[in-house]
C-alpha cells in the first residue's frame, strides 16, 4: 500500500470515478457541500482523500471526486493505492470526529461547545453549515451567543437550542436585553408580573408538554420563542400561540 499527494483535476477526478464499481449511495447535499468548500478556497489538506483497492476499484472518496468536478476545480489531495478489500470493514467505521473536536484541536476557537453548535444550526434551520460557516457564524453572534446560553441556564426541556437560538436572535437584532433579560426569567421560572408575560407561560407549557427534539419541533419551537419575544416587545397579550411562517429576526450571512 502507498500514499502521494495528487492534484485532482475534474478530468483526473473523472476518470478515478469510472474505477468505482461498488460503492455506497451518492448524498448530493454533500457533494454540494464539498464543492461550496473548494469553490471558496475553504478545503483543507488532511490525510483522507481518495482511496483504491487492490483491484483499482474506488474504496473511499466518490464524494469528494464528485465535488471536484461539480465545482470544476483542482484540489491537492491524498490518494492511496492497493487497500486490501477486508480493509471496508473499518473505512468511516470508527467514531468520527465531532465538529467542535475539530474546533478546539485545530485551535479555532476555545469557547465553542455544543450547544453552541446546537443554537446556531437552529438559526441556520434546514441550512447546513459547514464547520467554517459554523465557527463565522458564532463568532460574529457571539455576545449574542453568550447572552442566551447564560441567562437560559440548564433546565430539563426549557434551556434546548430553540429557546437559547430564540433569544441570541432577537439579542443580535437590538432587541432591548432588559426585556430579554425578564423573558429569560419568566420562562424559567413561571413567574409573572403583568398580563403581557402570560404568553411566555403559554410557551413555557408547551416546552414542558412536548419535550421532542426533531427537527421541526426545533425550528418551530424557535419560531414560537421569537413570536413571544415579540409580542413582549409590542405589549400584545397573545390568546394563542401559534408559530409565524418564517423566522421574524434573521442573521445576515452575507455579511461573512
């Protein structure tokens, strides 16, 4: 078995790809996602690229050959010759490193967790982000970031990754932080003090009754956090609480 660095072309990466006899099925969204990376210079060097069989047969990296010639570019990468065939029990078998592994130990960033990771894929809702966009992202909300992940401190079904991200949004927008502030208090507690904060029980019941975690509980649970925060900013008493069909403050990416 031998390893060189090669420079893929969309030819070159085409014609390993007629080598590919058995592989899995194509993910598009991550052919997408690699080829965004190596548009915008944003693919790194690593040790895994493009792997072989002994038999010349593709055992690794049809995705990546895929996103060089969606992306028409050429990438540097690591392409290995001669694995033997016993050798697909263990390619992507072990536990793969999580995004914020590859944070602290690339040294990009030495407050960003998970739950961070968490907050700003709600806000990014079906979006997904790369590990770059993630840590642009949060670098840019982050007193934001801060702000909700401190004031909405851990509790069972309340303090999930809608409600902090339903905050840190409405913080990063120039919401009045008293306000948020009182919000993050209510929600916690139950306690109120006027009419305008029984919708945040209204919300804070349905975190309690419905503690799922899937996706569209998330983003609408998120939608529901910013209409509360909302309503709190107009003094409107809400007699229910039903979810706005988009986002009502939004980050700007574009301004990455």
């Amino acid at each position: 078995m031998r390893s060189e660095l090669v420079q893929i072309t969309p030819s070159l990466a085409e014609h390993f790809l007629s080598k590919n006899r058995v592989n899995r099925t194509i993910n598009y969204s991550r052919v997408k996602g690699y080829s965004t990376l190596m548009k915008n210079g944003k693919w790194r060097l690593t040790h895994q690229g493009i792997a072989f069989y002994e038999d010349d047969s593709i055992a690794d990296g049809q995705h990546r050959l895929l996103g060089i010639i969606d992306s028409r570019m050429t990438i540097l990468m690591m392409v290995t010759y001669g694995l033997k065939k016993e050798s697909s029990l263990a390619i992507d078998y072990h536990r793969p490193r999580s995004i914020v592994d590859g944070i602290k130990i690339g040294g990009f960033s030495d407050w960003i967790d998970f739950k961070h990771i968490a907050l700003i894929n709600t806000i990014a809702e079906n979006r997904k982000l790369t590990s770059d966009e993630s840590i642009a992202w949060l670098e840019k909300m982050k007193d934001s970031v801060h702000f909700a992940t401190t004031r909405l401190s851990p509790k069972r079904y309340l303090t999930n990754s809608s409600s902090q991200a339903g905050v840190a949004i409405a913080h990063y927008n120039g919401v009045d932080q008293d306000l948020l502030e009182r919000f993050c208090n209510v929600f916690l507690n139950g306690v109120t003090e006027n009419k305008y904060e029984s919708s945040i029980i209204k919300l804070r019941d349905e975190f309690l009754s419905n503690p799922s975690q899937g996706r569209a509980v998330k983003i609408e649970k998120f939608y529901k956090t910013q209409r509360v925060i909302s309503a709190l900013l107009k003094k409107e008493t809400l007699t229910r609480l039903i979810a706005p069909k988009e986002s009502i403050w939004v980050f700007n990416e574009g301004i990455l």
